[in-house]
C-alpha cells in the first residue's frame, strides 16, 4: 500500500472555532481591504474592522429573531459579498449554515432542510423564495424565512441594535474545533445527496496549514481574487474562509458572463476556477483569433506555448529558435490573454476535475502558474494541491500539510487527517461505509509518483469493463474530447457492450462562433448542428484525438451527438458542472441502445455513429 503523509505545519488547537480566524485577522489588520464591493465601474473596499463590525450587528439580529446556539439555517443565494457577511453571522451567532445550491428545486430544497432539521432559512431572490415556497408546507420546522431582496439583512440588524456585544461574543466561543460549523449537502451525482459534517477545526487548521503551504499565492502583499464559482459549494466555502484568515482581498462575480469586466476592473493577483472555466478562456481566444483570420497565428502560438512550459518544467535548455517565436508571440497572443485576466492573475487554483497537461502548459507559459488540486466535500475541499514552488502539470500535487493520502490495494485514494469530515448527518451506515480503518475512502483513483504528487485516473464506479473484459477509465477520453470548442459535454459508455461509444453534446456559447468561422450560419440550430456534416466533422476529430491516447480496445468506435444541451437545470449537471452519470445513462437509454443496433466494423477505430 502506498501511503504519503503530511505532517502539520500549524500546532493543532482544538479549542479554536472559525469565528477566530476573523478576530485574529481584524485584530491583526483593522484597516486592511478584506472585501471590495462593486460601486459604479469600480470597486469599494471594506476593511477587516468594518466586515467584524457588520458581522456581529447581523449576528445581534439572528439572536434577537430567536435563532439559538446549534440551531440550523438554511440559506440560498449567489456568489456575492453578503454570503460571506452571512456565513459569519450565523458563526457568531453559534448557528449552523445548511448551504443549498441557488439552483436547486424545490424537491432539493424539501430534501435539504427536512433532512437538516433547519428551523430557518435566508433566500436572496424572489425566484429562490417561490422555489421554497412551494414545499413550504411540507416543512413544519421552518419557522422564520428571510428575503434579501426584501431588505431582509438591514432589518435583521435593526432588530439586533438591543443585543449586547458580551452575549454574541458568548455565542462565538461556544464551539470547539470538534463541533459541527456546517452541514454541507453533496451534490448528489449519485442518488440522494448526504449531508456531510463539516466541524470547525475541519476549517481552521485547514485554514492556517493551507495559508503556510500556499503562502505565495494568499498571503504575499497586494493577493487578491474574484470569487465566481457558488459559494454554497466547499471549494469557494474553504476559500472564502481562508482568504479571511490569510487577508486576501475578496471581490464577488456571480454572473461569469460579466466576468472578464470585472477581472479587468478588479485584477485580481489568483483565481480559483474550474477546468471548464480555462477551456473556454482558451477556446474562446481561440475562436476570436480565428473569426480576425489570425487562427494559424494563435495555433502556433499555443504550440510555441506548450513546447516551452515542458522544457521549463523539465529544466531542460530552451533552443534558441523557439526563444525567439516565444518572445514574439509573448508580445502579440499572451499579454492580450493576461490582460483579459486583469494583467496581475499569477497563480490559479483548479479543482473539481482534471485540467489536463495541455492546459497546464498553455496558462505556465502566459505567466499564469495553475495550482491543480484535488478534494471532496468530505475533505472541506483541498486533501492535495501542487505549491507554488513544488508543482508538476498533471498532477494534483502532494498532500497538504495534516493531511495522509493512501492508495488501497485496487488503486482507490483514501485519505486522512485535519480536513476530513466528522460524519454523515442522521445515516450512520453511509458513514460506516466511508470509512477504512480511520481512512476515507474517496471512491476515485489514482496514482503517486516517487515524491508523493498524486495523480487522477479514474472514479471507481465509472470503470466501464466491455464484454471483452476490458477496463476503461472514462475521464481518459472524454477529458481531451470536452477541450474541442464545439462540445458541451461527453460521456462515455459500453459497459457490458462490445465496444466503447460515446454521446456528445454541442457547446451553445461556442458553437455560433465556430459555425461562423467556418462558413456556416451562426444561429444553426443544436438540433441542426448535431446532423450537420462539417460538425460531426469537427466532433470526429476530437474523438480521434481522444483514441490516439489510448489502447484500441479502450478507443470510442462511434459516437452520437445530441440535439439538446446537458446543464444543471435539466438535471444532467451538479452545480459544479460534473456530469451525472447515472442520470444520463438512464435518461438516454434509447439513443445508447440505437448506437448498439447497428453493426460496427471493427476494422476501423474512427467511426460517427
């Protein structure tokens, strides 16, 4: 069994909760900007002193509503400013924050806060409202509903202007480190989501480790980020609550269609993000330099990009030659990018999915050093993450400092330590089931190379075995397929069939451009682009692409691509953008059949089914 531990570089303090990490940070830096805030075409700072100050005004007003020490909340909204104000609150005012996605319906909702046993609630939005409304009934726990858009967080701290300080800061100290500080719900890929139980040393020594391990990235003078990934997720959670610790300056986007304005108003010093996001920042510089007829300019800068990042990393003599047309293409392809990020993004921290060495490479070589990590809800997001002066591209780096990754026998990656949840909420068995030997088990899979950086290849329960007997990893080919500009989303399938397909779906932001650049109508239809010729065309080589990486038996024999979009609203989507699989597979049992149906020549790898 291979096993890498971590020691912790922080000594443990098990009475600390995460309302400390604020009390330290406005103690330790009043005046500094902990939060900006739009304002006109700019941004308005808010100082450490001034977000304690409002926190313990709104935390006066959930005490003066009745909400008590333990007492769970429920709380919808979008990535903003006020989730953080509110996250806080509720600590300081010894409650319990149940995060429920913005798009969730109202049987999730139901679900969550049944579940939970929340007595409470906050919806930022008259559509999140209507959404809860509708179970309303069915919730007889539910005793107070606030409406941010109704003034909800001015009227919360009216009503708290009789509390005292002494009785907040009683509340805040009543947790330890080993209490529950949230209840965060998977995002249910598989079956029902599970709540998981997040205490509070969960993310304070994760805090105070990650904060010594990335110090680089948070707390070099001047760090700064947009967040714009949902906040109810743990990914940005974890961040929001680190950058309060380590006094990085936090801006807030919630619409990604407004992202680059405000990354160019912001400037922001790193990002976090998901691979999906860098794929199309990619893709649609791509695209862009294609539509101004400068395409061939901006393939050969990307390959002039790539090639000199591995010759860094490998540290090995870059040719005169390519130093040359990497300089030129520095000053006419790169710096455009960089300033599109805001000209200051050094560092990127990537999670969720794997980002793919292509990527990796392309964003080393524009200045932009993306730190792929990998997680789970379970492990309050990061259990590894590449530093920013120990990274390898294509690899989720070594484990975090209190932190022990092990791979049991058949490959699948446990871990264990200062990150990792108490439990499942009200379902002891799942909890029973999640465990090995003190060790959780992540149902992923991956390897270590000889200095402990880990390595994705697999999810345990994705492993499709063909009727041959073979086993296939899907991540391996529809990764590289998902990168192609004109497709959505791919899954891929033939467990127990005689060969491995795949369904395909089309990119609706990028497919017009694409269309246009060649040659054809931008307002094609999904339904009319899935059967045209120059389409699957374009899908057949990314699936060609896809094969060349792997074994024949493994590579996808035909392909059908669908007249509609997978998204979180159809069901086909967690909020964080993963596919459900079982969902799809279910849901397109028809079109999977139909692949099936018609004879394969098996003579011939690349086929478009």
């Amino acid at each position: 069994m291979v096993q890498f531990e971590v020691p912790a570089i922080v000594p443990a303090d098990p009475q600390a909760n995460v309302t400390d990490l604020l009390v330290e940070r406005a103690k330790a830096t009043p005046d500094l900007a902990l939060f900006s805030v739009p304002q006109g075409e700019g941004w308005r700072d808010i100082s450490a002193a001034d977000f304690q100050t409002a926190v313990i005004a709104l935390a006066k007003g959930f005490a003066a509503a009745g909400i008590q020490p333990g007492d769970k909340v429920g709380f919808i909204a979008r990535t903003t400013y006020e989730w953080s104000l509110i996250d806080f609150a509720l600590f300081y005012a010894g409650a319990v924050m149940v995060p429920i996605y913005e798009t969730s319906s109202p049987a999730q909702i139901q679900w969550i806060m049944e579940d939970s046993g929340a007595i409470a609630i906050i919806v930022e939005s008259s559509d999140h409202f209507q959404r809860f409304d509708e179970v309303r009934g069915d919730l007889p726990l539910v005793r107070e509903v606030w409406q941010m858009h109704l003034g909800a967080i001015d009227a919360l701290t009216a009503q708290g202007e009789a509390i005292e300080d002494a009785e907040i800061e009683r509340r805040r100290q009543i947790a330890v480190g080993s209490d529950i500080a949230t209840l965060i719900y998977t995002s249910g890929s598989t079956g029902r989501p599970k709540g998981c139980v997040l205490t509070h040393s969960n993310f304070v020594e994760l805090s105070r480790n990650s904060a010594k391990a990335l110090d680089a990235v948070v707390t070099t003078p001047g760090a700064s980020t947009v967040l714009f990934i949902t906040t109810a997720h743990v990914f940005a959670r974890f961040i929001s609550i680190l950058n309060i610790h380590a006094g990085v300056r936090t801006g807030h986007q919630p619409d990604t269609k407004q992202l680059l304005p405000a990354l160019g108003s912001f400037k922001p010093t790193f990002l976090l993000a998901v691979p999906r996001v860098f794929e199309k920042v990619y893709n649609s510089a791509e695209q862009k330099a294609e539509a101004g007829g400068k395409g061939k300019i901006f393939h050969a800068a990307a390959a002039a990009a790539i090639e000199h990042s591995r010759l860094v990393e490998e540290g090995r003599r870059i040719p005169l030659g390519l130093r040359i047309k990497f300089a030129l293409f520095d000053k006419l392809v790169f710096s455009k990018l960089r300033a599109a990020m805001g000209g200051n993004v050094v560092y990127a921290i990537s999670g969720s999915a794997p980002l793919g060495a292509r990527l990796g490479h392309f964003f080393h070589s524009l200045g932009v050093v993306i730190l792929e990590g990998y997680g789970l809800t379970e492990t309050t997001a990061p259990a590894s993450v590449n530093l920013a002066d120990k990274a390898k591209i294509g690899t989720v780096g070594p484990a975090l400092p209190g932190v022990g990754i092990r791979l049991a026998e058949d490959g699948e990656i446990e871990v264990k330590g200062i990150n990792v949840f108490k439990e499942y909420w009200n379902n002891p068995e799942a909890t029973a089931a999640a465990f090995d030997d003190g060790w959780f088990r992540t149902g992923d899979l991956g390897s270590f190379d000889s200095e402990g950086f880990l390595t994705i290849t697999g999810r345990k329960k994705e492993i499709i075995v063909t009727a041959g007997g073979k086993n296939v990893a899907p991540a391996a080919l529809e990764d590289p397929i998902r990168a192609n500009p004109v497709v959505g989303q791919v899954v891929v399938v033939g467990d127990q069939k005689p060969f491995i397909s795949a369904l395909v779906t089309l990119d609706p932001e990028m497919l017009p451009t694409w269309l246009a650049n060649n040659g054809l109508s931008g307002d094609m239809s999904l339904a009319d682009a899935a059967k045209h010729e120059a389409v699957r065309a374009e899908v057949q080589r990314a699936v060609d692409a896809a094969n060349a990486t792997v074994s024949r038996a493994e590579s996808i024999r035909k392909f059908t691509i669908l007249g509609s979009e997978w998204t979180e609203a159809s069901g086909h989507l967690t909020p964080k953008l993963s596919i459900k699989r079982n969902v799809i597979l279910q849901d397109f049992a028809e079109e999977i059949s139909a692949i099936y149906d018609e004879p394969v020549q098996t003579t011939n790898v690349a086929l478009g089914g």
